[in-house]
C-alpha cells in the first residue's frame, strides 16, 4: 500500500475518533463546571481541560479569557485549534474522500453526513442547554461511522492502518481524561473520598460511557480513584483503557509485520508500551504518581505515532 493512502487512512479514523473524544472531554469539563462551588473556580476548570487536552497555549493565543463560552467554542467549533471538534471532523472527511477508492460507501456517507450536519450548526445558537444534546450527537455520528467500518470493511492493510489511527487516537485521549482530575483541584472545604470528590469520578466515567460498567466490574458505590484509575488503565475488558487499546494496536502492528515481512521500530515501541501496562500493577503507578504515568504514556502514544508515520512512509 502507497504511504500516501496508509497515511489518509490512519489519520481518517483517528481524526474520527478526535472529534468523539473531544465531545467526550467537554462533557467532563461542562459537567464539572455545573458542580456547585465557588465561582472563582470556573475559570481554573476550563484552563484545566484545556490543558489536558493539549491546546492551552492555542487558546492563549486567541482569547484573554478562561471562559466556558471561550473555552466551548475553542474546543468545539474552531477552525483555528486544529483539535476542535469541527476541524476533526472536516480532516476525517477530507482524508476519506482522498481514499474514496479504499474505503466503502458506507464509510464515505457517514462522515460526509456528519459533516453536512456539523456545518448547519452555528456557535451563537450553542446555548448551555442544548450543549449535552449537541455533544451526544456527535458522538453517535462517530460510533457510526466506526460501525460501518467495523462492519464493511475487508480486513487488510488499510483496516490496520485505520485501526491503528483510531486507537492511538483513544489512548491519547482516556489518558487526557483521566489527568483532568489531576489538575482539577478540590476547593479547601471539601475532603478525598468527599461528595465532590465521589462526583468528580463519576463524570470522568460516564465520560467515557463506563459508569455503569465500573460498577458491574467493581460493586463500589463510594468510586475510589485508585479502582477508577485501575479500570481505565489496566483492566482489558474496559473497551477504553490504555491496556485495551494496546492490545488492538499490538495485534495490529503484528498483522501489519507479518503482511509486509518485516518488522519496523514501531512495532517494538508498541509492544515496549503495551508490555508496561501488562506487567505494571495499580499498586506501582501510585506510588511513582499517577499525574506522572499518564504524562510518561501520552509522550510514548505521541512517539509511537510519530514513528509509525516514519515507518510506512506517511505522506
């Protein structure tokens, strides 16, 4: 497969799924931000967020305040933060109709319907309340287009390579959700294992459609951060975790090494990763920081990509 065409297809699916997990990322923060507390801390949430989602300085750049208005129509419409909700969903369609010839119709119509969609939508007429309504919607167009490529796409090379962008992508981004809590202080009346505390980790779950499923897995209704942590890293049967998404893109790189009959630099770096967060315990990664994990995991995701993009010739 040309480098050109690996790369439109990596990068169709993990802009896919940016545009999902950016969604899922504001509803932590929009969710947070309506927990009663003082007013002063608004503004350090919204900063918070975004810095876990990488683009503060961007922000920075463009408005003199940490608004949710600001901080919302950022991470949401524009076209300037290449992260934006609006800019992923262009550039996954944009690297779709490039490989219109390698991908299936049904794929083609999901993202070009998202897309028309998105575009009927203006920033000013984003109100607070139709915001969750607005967020859930584009979540479901993303779980489209991911079942029309689960479901009609031939398994070779290219669904490797889209695979591998998607998953790298979801990493990146539970990573980002988790270290939220990280920066997202409690204020000084409130305790560890407290009210807020105890909803703070709720929403972080029901970010990423777990809630539920923690409990089943868990049967722990006061939600400890360590057993949170522990299922979004390192329990497998958790389709998000940082060790679930290993697997698939491990199992990828194999299948991509034994397809062209060599094996490259990438995919030692993806089993160097994935073999951390097999043999790593809760236990260990507490006790070195969890803020600090995270930080390590995000910059090897990051590396791994880089280095897959250098290994198949990324146009």
């Amino acid at each position: 497969m040309l480098g050109r065409t690996a790369s439109s297809l990596f990068w169709m699916s993990r802009y896919n799924e940016r545009a999902e997990n950016m969604t899922r990322l504001l509803e932590v923060a929009y969710r947070i931000a309506m927990t009663p507390r003082y007013a002063s801390d608004a503004e350090e949430d919204w900063r918070s967020t975004l810095v876990s989602a990488g683009c503060c300085s961007g922000f920075e750049e463009k408005y003199s305040e940490f608004t949710q208005k600001n901080a919302i129509n950022f991470l949401l419409f524009d076209q300037d933060n290449p992260s934006s909700v609006r800019s992923s969903i262009e550039q996954a369609r944009h690297n779709a109709r490039s490989v219109r010839t390698a991908i299936t119709s049904e794929m083609w119509e999901s993202l070009n319907e998202t897309y028309i969609g998105f575009s009927e939508v203006r920033p000013q007429h984003m109100s607070d309340d139709k915001l969750p309504d607005f967020l859930n919607w584009v979540k479901q167009r993303a779980m489209l287009f991911r079942g029309a490529l689960l479901g009609t796409l031939m398994r070779n090379d290219g669904y490797y390579f889209s695979q591998l962008g998607a998953f790298i992508e979801r990493a990146d981004n539970t990573a980002r959700i988790l270290d939220v809590k990280y920066w997202i202080l409690l204020p000084d009346n409130e305790v560890i294992g407290g009210s807020l505390d105890t909803y703070q980790w709720s929403t972080i779950l029901r970010s990423v459609s777990a809630n539920r499923s923690y409990r089943h897995a868990y049967r722990d209704s006061s939600l400890k951060a360590f057993n949170v942590a522990e299922f979004l890293i390192l329990r497998k049967e958790m389709p998000r975790s940082l060790a679930y998404c290993y697997d698939w893109i491990e199992d990828c790189m194999a299948d991509l090494t034994e397809g062209y009959g060599e094996k490259l630099l990438s995919h030692d770096m993806a089993i160097d990763t994935h073999g951390i967060l097999t043999q790593q315990t809760m236990e260990e990664i507490f006790q070195s920081g969890l803020h600090e994990f995270l930080t390590d995991f995000i910059a090897r995701n990051n590396g791994l990509s880089h280095q897959l993009s250098a290994d198949y010739n990324f146009a």
